[in-house]
C-alpha cells in the first residue's frame, strides 16, 4: 500500500519575535523536536488522527489542494509530535509543513521547498493572522536562519553554546493573539522604539554568532536585552518573569522564545548560566520543568518508514 511518512523539526527564536513581524530581523533555529506525519490511502472519507485540534490539519488539506488544483484522494492520516503546543516552539508551522510536504509525497509531486514553505505560509496565516513567515521557514530549511521580510539566510554557528529550555507553561493565548496585542499598540511612537531596539540586539547578535569564537558574555548581555525590551511589548506574563528574575538573581541570563503570553504560562525560556549546573538545581528547587535540546537541526525530510 502507497504511503508517505514525513517529519519537520520545531524552533527556538533566539532573538527578534515580535520585531520580525514589522522587518525587524530574527535568528530563529531548529530543534530536534520533530512533528511526523504519516498519510495512507483511506475508506469512505479523510480521516486525521492527532492528539491535538485537528482543524489546522484539516486546512493543510484544503490549501494544499488549492495550489495544486486537484482534488485530494481519500486519506488516512496520523500526526505524532514531539513538540509541545502554545509554547512558542513552532508546532503549528511544523504541522504545516510536514502535511504539504507529506501530501506532495503521497502524490509522487516534486518536493519543491520553495513550493512547500509557500503554501505553509498561507496555512500558518489561518493559524496566526499575520504571521512573519520565520517559523514556516525554519521548519522546511532547517539549520539556523537570519530570517528577514520573507529573506532567508543561513548562518552557521556552533551546534550547542550550552542552555537549558523552560517550561513556563502553555500560553492560553494563541500567537495570532499576541502578534495582534503588539499590533494595537504599535502606533505608539514608544512600541516602534522598543522594536527598532530589539533590531538593533538582534544584528549585534547575528555579528556575535558569526564569529568563530564568539563571545558568550556578550550573548548574555543581549539576550537580557531582548528579554527587557519585550516586557516593554508586555508579551510576558508574571509567572515567566518572576521565573527569570530568579535566574537572573543567581547570575544567569534568560528571555522567552516565542509569541509569549500574559494570562497564564509563556511558553519556553531560554536560560542560560555560565555554571549550569547552578541553573538546573535552581529550576529543580522550584519544581520548574526543563530540558535540553540540540539547535541547528535538519528541516522537513522525507522519513524512511
Ligand atoms: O508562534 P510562536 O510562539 O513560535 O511565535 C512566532 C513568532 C512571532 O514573531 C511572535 C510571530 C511571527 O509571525 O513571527
């Protein structure tokens, strides 16, 4: 029986969410969290398997046939992620991807990244109005990406330069939520300010990482920076700030990496210590979840079974 099993990774921004929405630069990475997809030829209608809501899925199905003007089969498909929800690591754009790129591969269609992370813009436009178009992006190309006005470069940088990701849990708000409260806001002349700041940290960034050696205080240094600027969006609810004052307190460094969120959880932080076992007995004392991840990670790809 004909089927098609595909997987894209999900993200971590390391700095300039929000700002990317108004052509400010981001340097978004991959992660090697995955989402898979696996489509096989189904009876009596499509069916989509998930933990999650299926509605986004469902919409992958519609746009993908839209581009390719054709009517889709009937479908049996499971989805299985390893990426959490609402926690600013890309799982709506992993989704996206992976069904375009699973479905082009079912048909026997050329696997056109170009082509893929176009029609998974338009889905993630669904999911979150606006959308910069960085985490589709990242999820179809994979590595490490300057992502600018819709422009994709790759910047190599060292694999690992040691962090920890924090759960400061799931924002009850959606990233089209959040992207739209900073749009409301944006006509004050201070809300332009602090964007343009979190441009102008994001290149001192991208110069930093390129270097060989780069210097890990003055990544500290601007990671702090973004995380203060984006409290000025007011992006970031209480529980992930008091989260991060604590890190700060003990030396560390950390900012959110994602949409954020104000009612409940933000999603991931990004922590850094320059002992990080300091970091880690910290968070355990609090009973704060965390983990380690591997950044610079391959995009969508076709999986062998
Ligand atoms: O969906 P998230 O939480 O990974 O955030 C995406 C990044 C934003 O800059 C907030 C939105 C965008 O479209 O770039």
């Amino acid at each position: 029986m004909e089927k098609a099993k595909v997987s894209a990774p999900g993200k971590i921004i390391l700095s300039g969410e929000h700002s990317v929405v108004y052509g400010q630069p981001a340097i978004v990475t991959a992660l090697d969290k995955r989402l898979f997809v696996e489509i096989k030829e189904g009876r009596g209608k499509t069916e989509i398997i998930t933990d999650e809501d299926p509605n986004l899925a469902y919409y992958a199905l519609l746009k993908t046939e839209e581009f390719l003007k054709e009517k889709l089969p009937v479908l049996r498909i499971k989805i299985q992620s390893e990426i959490p929800v609402n926690r600013g690591l890309g799982s709506s754009a992993a989704l996206a991807v992976t069904m375009v790129t699973a479905l082009l591969n079912y048909l026997k269609k050329e696997l056109d990244k170009n082509l893929i992370n176009q029609i998974a813009f338009e889905i993630e436009k669904k999911q979150h109005g606006k959308p910069s178009g960085c985490d589709n992006s990242i999820a179809t190309f994979g590595g490490t990406i300057e992502f600018r006005r819709g422009k994709i470069k790759s910047l190599k940088i060292k694999p690992n330069f040691g962090f920890v990701l924090i759960d400061s849990g799931r924002a009850v708000e959606s990233t089209g939520e959040m992207v739209a409260l900073v749009r409301r806001k944006f006509n004050y002349l201070k809300t332009k300010k602090v964007i343009k700041k979190i441009g102008k940290a994001t290149v001192q960034l991208i110069k930093e990482l390129k270097k060989d050696d780069f210097n890990k205080l003055k990544l500290k240094t601007l990671i702090a920076e973004n995380e203060k600027l984006l409290e000025e969006l007011g992006v970031i609810g209480k529980k992930a700030q008091k989260i991060i004052r604590e890190i700060e307190d003990i030396s560390g460094t950390a900012k959110i990496c994602g949409a954020g969120g104000i009612k409940s959880g933000s999603g991931i932080i990004l922590g850094f210590h320059q002992n990080q076992e300091k970091l880690k007995s910290l968070l355990r004392k609090r009973n704060i979840a965390f983990f380690k991840a591997k950044i610079h990670q391959k995009g969508v790809r076709v999986e062998k079974d």
